[in-house]
C-alpha cells in the first residue's frame, strides 16, 4: 500500500477570530504561536516586582520572545523552569481552544465558502510543528495539548510531535510537492534514481537541499543527513531594510519600490547560488537533477507559479505587482547557464505538513489531519491521508502533480 496525502486548505483557515471568550479580537494565531508564547511571558513579568521577574533573565536580542520561556524551560532555574511550565500550559490551553472551535466548525470567517468550513470536521490528527515544537518544549505541549483535549471530550484527536521542525520541513515538502512528476521524468528516461532539488525562503535564510528519489517506487532515498543529501543556505539579503515593508497595505515611494526591486533580485540571485552550488554537488555524486525545482514560499500562491499574497519579507513579489516568481527564477537560473529548470512554488506551511505527514511518520492511520506550524506565527494544512495500492497510484499518477498530492511508501 502506498501512502497519499490530499491537501484542503492551508494555515489561512484557522487565522480566525473568536477563539476565545477572555479575548474575543484575538485571532487563533495571536493566541498560538511563537510570538503569543513571547507575549504571555512578557506579560507576566511586567506584573511581577524586579526581584520576582523570571523571564527577563533570557532575553533574546533584549526582548522576552518563545525562545526566551525554552530557555527558562532548560535552565537550571527551579522558578524559572516552574514559571514556564505554566506559560506553556497557557498556550496549549489556546491551542486546544483553537481546535476544538474549528472542529465544531465554529470560528471561522462569515465570508467562508461552506467547503472550507467543514475542513475542520471529523480532524484525526493534530500535527505541532514549528520553532515552539522542538525539542523538550514542543514535548511538553504536545502532552499539554493532549490533556486538554481529553478533558473536553476530543480525545478521539491523536496529538503528535512534528519530526521536521525547521529548515528541513520546507525543504522535504518543497520536494514532496514535485515527487510524482521527477520519479515519472526519470522512469521515461529510463533512470534508476533521480536527484531533486528543493528551496525554502525564510525570513533570515534561504535554504536549498538535494533529495534523492527512487522513480520506481517514489520514494525518497535515506543519505548521511537523513532525507537530505546535502544541503546548503544563505542568509536572507537586505534584512535591516526589509523594516520598511512592514505594512504591504500602504503606498510606497518611488525610492521604496526601487529599493523592493532591489531586495527581490537579490533573493534571487542567492537562491541561485544555491541551486547552482546544490547542483554541482549532485553532479559530484553522480546523480542527475529533475528539470523540476519547488520552491517553499510564505503567502498563497496560485497555479504553482505566482505569489497572491506575502509577508513582509517579500516586498512586491506578489502577482498583483506584475510579478510571476517561477518564471523569474527560472530566467535568473537561465543566465547563469544552469540547468534548463521548471520552477514550481508551494506554500511553506503546506510544504512542512507535506514533509511531516509523508516522511515524518512511520505508520499514519487513514483519515484527516492539521499541521499547525507553531512558529512566529501559525502556519499549516489540513488534509486527509489514504491508502491505496500500487495499481491504482500507477493508474492516476499522470495527475497526481497538479493536485497537490504527494506519495510514499509507508514504511
């Protein structure tokens, strides 16, 4: 049997408001995330005296952020170790909160088409990726989630800790989302293994990673580094500029847009450094490369090719501002005489669900699941996974691609 996933919608679903009651203008993300986990432990320090302040102890960058409440976490600190439990239990209260919510289809927007509403409905598997699950915190909240959700009569709802919590999951997804169509490029060529290469845009790196695949089988092959046969990153360009494009709903200068033309050739131009330093590598190793590159990005995106909306570390990439990402890629990639490359785009939280759902577990049950990607903010998927066999995957992998749908044996 053969494991495929089908994704029904992305991390913009479960940014709602109404969560919960104690702040009804709170969207799910404001409560749940990285950034929320910062914010909880900030507040209880400013309600506490000099002498009784845990969390200032750990300050990242001079602010009290999530990374700074793992630290206390780990400490050797019992006060500081006691009060991040109890912050982590404030978060994984909101999480179950948000949950329970969109699973009995409540808290979503009134504007919602009604097949979006019921995305949430008969959820199996909650999957906690992100910055906040790594590590002895993401452990800790996931046994929190667990517990909540069991109070409340969700128990049905397996809770289960992301294997791929960063860089790595955009990378695997990016190349999960081009699976299908590299292992048919390969068989027709009659290829015994084909190498892929897959990217992930983050806001202070620019990753890239060289993932093997058996066409006959599409499955991925294991290197020295896991998955990944090597891997490479960049630091993001221009970062202290990216400030001024914290706002993408005002007008900008004429100066400001030059500037944002300037940041956007310089991401690509990294990203094809590392395509081109990736490539050499597989060439090293003797692997061949798919004409096919996915690329992890944040934002919607559209027809596998274009950006619909983005953070503010993408300044004008959008389609709105005449811009088409893939086919700028690939002509950047063109100039520099690399491979004649097909470049294909995916929603970085629907990448790291793909990634944790196809390679992240060893046996999932049927049905439906949610990767919340606890980061800086809340990011993900839903989608179902199902089993089929061998004959019937062969029979419709031609249009496996265009349907966001990636396969692997279960192992």
């Amino acid at each position: 049997m053969i494991r495929q996933v089908k994704i029904l919608g992305d991390g913009q679903i479960w940014d709602v408001k109404g969560i919960s009651a104690a702040c009804p203008e709170k969207t799910f993300e404001d409560l749940f995330s990285g950034r929320a986990l910062g914010e909880l432990a900030a507040s209880f320090d400013c309600s506490r005296s000099k002498a009784e302040r845990v969390f200032c102890r750990f300050k990242e960058k001079g602010k009290i952020t999530g990374v700074s409440v793992t630290k206390a976490l780990l400490s050797h600190h019992p006060s500081a170790k006691k009060q991040a439990r109890i912050i982590l239990r404030a978060l994984a209260l909101n999480g179950a909160l948000g949950i329970e919510a969109l699973t009995r289809g409540k808290g979503f927007k009134k504007n919602w088409p009604s097949r979006q509403k019921n995305y949430w409905k008969g959820l199996d598997l909650a999957l906690i990726g992100g910055g906040v699950s790594e590590g002895k915190t993401g452990r800790l909240l996931v046994s929190l989630l667990k517990e909540y959700l069991s109070r409340d009569g969700f128990s049905r709802i397996r809770v289960e800790q992301a294997k791929f919590p960063g860089k790595e999951a955009g990378v695997l997804g990016a190349a999960a989302k081009i699976l299908a169509i590299a292992a048919k490029e390969a068989r027709k060529e009659g290829r015994k293994k084909i190498a892929v290469i897959g990217l992930d845009l983050g806001r202070d790196d620019i990753g890239a990673a060289l993932v093997g695949i058996d066409p006959k089988t599409e499955q991925i092959l294991k290197g020295q580094k896991e998955y990944c046969l090597f891997n490479c990153s960049l630091k993001t360009p221009y970062k202290k500029q990216l400030k001024k494009f914290l706002d993408s709903r005002r007008n900008y200068t004429k100066g400001e847009r030059e500037l944002g033309r300037r940041i956007r050739a310089a991401i690509l131009e990294k990203m094809a450094r590392l395509v081109g330093k990736t490539e050499a590598y597989a060439r090293k190793m003797g692997l061949a490369c798919s004409e096919y590159i996915a690329v992890a990005v944040p934002g919607t995106t559209a027809a596998s090719s274009a950006i619909l909306n983005s953070t503010d570390y993408l300044p004008f990439f959008r389609k709105k501002d005449g811009f088409n990402f893939s086919r700028s890629l690939e002509a950047v990639l063109r100039k520099k005489t690399l491979h004649n490359y097909r470049v294909y785009i995916i929603n970085d939280g629907i990448a790291a669900g793909l990634a944790n759902v196809n390679f992240g577990l060893a046996a999932a049950r049927q049905g439906k699941f949610a990767f919340l990607g606890v980061g800086s903010g809340l990011g993900g998927c839903v989608g179902i996974i199902s089993h089929k066999s061998k004959v019937a995957l062969r029979l419709g992998s031609g249009q496996a691609s265009h349907k966001f749908k990636a396969k692997i044996k279960s192992f």
